[in-house]
C-alpha cells in the first residue's frame, strides 16, 4: 500500500453521470491484483478520501469507473485532464481464485461491473462467462470489454437493450447450462442478495465486492465494519476495508 502522486490523464464519460477516469503517475505503482481498490485523495474541501474500485492498471496507470452520486464524485467529474491527485494503492484482499476454479461466472450490476474487469487480467488462464446488467439501454457499458474475455450477456431491467429483466433473473434461466465453478460479483445490495440465494440453491460458492461507508481505508477507524459468520457459526465484525472488500457471498450478513 503506497500513496501515489497522479496526474489525471484522461477523463471519459461512459453514460449519464459515469465516468472514466485515467490516472497516471511517473513512479511505478506497487503490484495491483484483482478486486483491489483505491483511496483517493480530493482537494481540501473533502477531509476524507473517497474508495474506488481499481477497473484496469498497468505499471504506470490505473483507471476508475466513478458514478456521480454526491459532492465528492461531482468534484472529481469538473476536474480537467491534468490535475494532480493523490491516491493510496492497492487497499484490500481483492478476489481470490483457486486453481480448481477453471470456468468463472462474473456477474456485473451497472458501475459494479468494473472491478470484474481485472479478473482476467489477473488469472488470464481460466474460461470466462459474463453476465451484466443495467437498468436501460442508455445506461449499458462494458460489453465489448467483457465480450474480450468470453460469452458475454447483457440485460436491462426495460428490456430496452439486450435481454430483459434483472441480471440475476438472466443468469437463474441460465445457469444450469453454464456450470460455472464460481461466481464473483460486484454490485447493488438487492442483486447480491439474488445471487447468494441462487449460490446457495445451486450449490455454487460465490464472492462479491462489496461497498460500505469507509473513513481511514487502512483498518483503523472501524466505519467500514460488516458482519460476516465465521466457521463456527458465531458472527464477527470485519473491517471491509482491510478484510475485504471482497466476501463469501454465503458469510457475509447482507
Ligand atoms: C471498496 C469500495 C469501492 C468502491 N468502488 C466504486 C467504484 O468503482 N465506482 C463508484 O462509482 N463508486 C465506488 N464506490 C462508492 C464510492 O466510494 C462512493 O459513491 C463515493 O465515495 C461517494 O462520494 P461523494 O462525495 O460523491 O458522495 P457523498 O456526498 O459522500 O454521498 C452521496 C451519496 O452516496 C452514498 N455513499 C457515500 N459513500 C458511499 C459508499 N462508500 N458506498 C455506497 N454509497 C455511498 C451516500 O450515502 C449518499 O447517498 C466504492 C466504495 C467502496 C467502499
Ligand atoms: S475504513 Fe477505517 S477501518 Fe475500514
């Protein structure tokens, strides 16, 4: 974990109040693996620094896919390519694959998607299925970047593009043809918690990014807890910050 000087390179807007943001820095970033985030450091008038997921990196760059949802988020859309900022990298456990795990699912909901995006970047060796929904056409992304990696299905709530219907309706009609060996999944607290009952019916072990109110981002504050049900059913408070962001999607309380 390092705090990194960054030089806002690019800015792109994705859909209505996304964007993409490219940071670069001239010293080489510590090793990034999938699933991990970021601290990001506003300018003075945000005390605290806000978390995003880490949506593609090399050794010099790294980029986020932010949705606008409040102050700090609106400050970060008015910067202009090259803008200074600070960053600490990489926080958290990020997603773990065993070498059992041969075919993975991941399943995106909107800006949820992105932090999926590293995982075959990280372990370019596995079968990738992805599955990712929005709530409209205007709204949809990341379909050719998926569409790299494998069988990529998009749906929309409306039905206005893709299939229609929620992501995790999709995926239930699905699954018993894809046999995934594993799920990782990242986005709306609603759709995970359609994806732990679907996990838990199907037997198949799930993961999932999750995103709680941080303060520190490195343990010591305690804002970022959430209650996970350890091995002998007693139930703990974890830091998702530390401990996470990344759970077992059959542990955590949702
Ligand atoms: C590990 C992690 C990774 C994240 N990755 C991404 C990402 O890749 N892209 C992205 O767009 N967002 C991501 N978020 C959420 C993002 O950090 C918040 O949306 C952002 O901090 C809000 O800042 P703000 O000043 O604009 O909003 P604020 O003014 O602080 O809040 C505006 C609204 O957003 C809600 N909010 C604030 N913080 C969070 C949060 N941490 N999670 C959920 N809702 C929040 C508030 O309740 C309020 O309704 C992530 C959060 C975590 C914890
Ligand atoms: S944000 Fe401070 S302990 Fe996690």
């Amino acid at each position: 974990m390092k705090d990194v000087l960054f030089t806002l390179a690019e800015k792109k807007l994705l859909c209505d109040g996304v964007w993409e943001f490219t940071l670069a820095s001239q010293e080489a970033l510590p090793p990034i693996r999938c699933g991990q985030f970021l601290h990001l450091k506003l300018d003075g008038a945000f005390l605290l620094r806000r978390p995003f997921c880490i949506y593609k990196y090399d050794t010099h760059s790294v980029s986020l896919v932010v949705a606008v949802v409040g102050g700090g988020t609106r400050r970060l859309a008015e910067l202009s390519a090259g803008t200074r900022l600070s960053a600490v990298l990489p926080i958290g456990n990020g997603f773990t694959l065993e070498k059992k795990h041969r075919k993975i699912l991941l399943l995106g909901g909107g800006v949820g998607c992105a932090p999926l995006a590293t995982v075959p970047v990280t372990y370019p060796d596995r079968e990738y299925v992805s599955y990712l929904g929005f709530s409209r056409a205007s709204n949809v992304m990341f379909e050719k970047e998926f569409g790299a990696f494998g069988k990529t299905v998009v749906g929309t709530d409306d039905g206005s593009y893709g299939r229609g219907g929620y992501i995790t309706d999709i995926l239930a009609a699905d699954i018993d043809a894809l046999c995934p060996d594993i799920i990782l999944t990242c986005g709306p607290t609603p759709m995970l918690k359609a994806v732990a009952r679907l996990s838990h019916q199907k037997k198949i072990p799930a993961y999932m990014s999750g995103e709680s109110h941080m303060g520190c981002g490195v343990g010591a504050c305690l804002v970022c807890t959430c209650a996970v049900k350890q091995p002998d059913g007693t139930i703990a408070n974890k830091r998702a910050c530390v401990d996470g962001p990344v759970f077992n999607l059959e542990d955590i309380l949702l």
